[in-house]
C-alpha cells in the first residue's frame, strides 16, 4: 500500500500528518490487528497483542521467512502476455 500527497493538492500539511498519524506505531499495530497482515513498522508489529501472534503465527515471520514462501513461477511468454491482458482489461474496465 502506498499513499502520497499530490503536488495539486490544496491542504498538504494536513495530508502529511494524516500519513503520520496513518504510520504510527499505535495506529499501525491496531491495523495488524484488524487485517491480520504483517506491517513494515517494527514498533507496530512489538505492539501487537500476544495473544494475536500466538493465534497467527505468520504475523511473526522475519521478512527473509517471508520471502522465502513467496512462489515464484515463470509463466513464459504466452502467460505473461495474458497477464497482461487481463491486468490491462481490469485497469481500463
């Protein structure tokens, strides 16, 4: 996920600390609660209920652990050109 603050944007310091507010280590831990999803913040994740972690022992994995349970595949030229299709008809539907 990712948010930014566009240059034709009127209110850009309440934008700004909309995103701190978004990426602090309470409000992050909490969204790891909500969505049980891992989050880039290492003082969200030391935040998050012990007893969240027991239940799902995934939100503990290091990033090296979760890369390596990451699949790779080559899906070869024809796979990939429609991925791309199907990507291209979601993009412009």
């Amino acid at each position: 996920d990712a948010m930014v603050v566009l240059e034709s944007s009127q209110n850009k310091d309440a934008a700004h600390a909309f995103i701190d507010h978004v990426l602090s280590a309470e409000v992050h831990a909490s969204v790891a609660e909500f969505v049980l999803y891992k989050v880039p913040n290492p003082e969200a994740m030391a935040m998050v209920d012990p007893e969240t972690l027991e239940a799902f022992p995934t939100l503990r994995l290091t990033p090296a652990e979760l890369f390596e349970h990451e699949p790779e595949l080559d899906l070869g030229t024809e796979g990939t050109r429609l991925w791309s299709e199907a990507v291209t008809r979601i993009k412009t539907a």
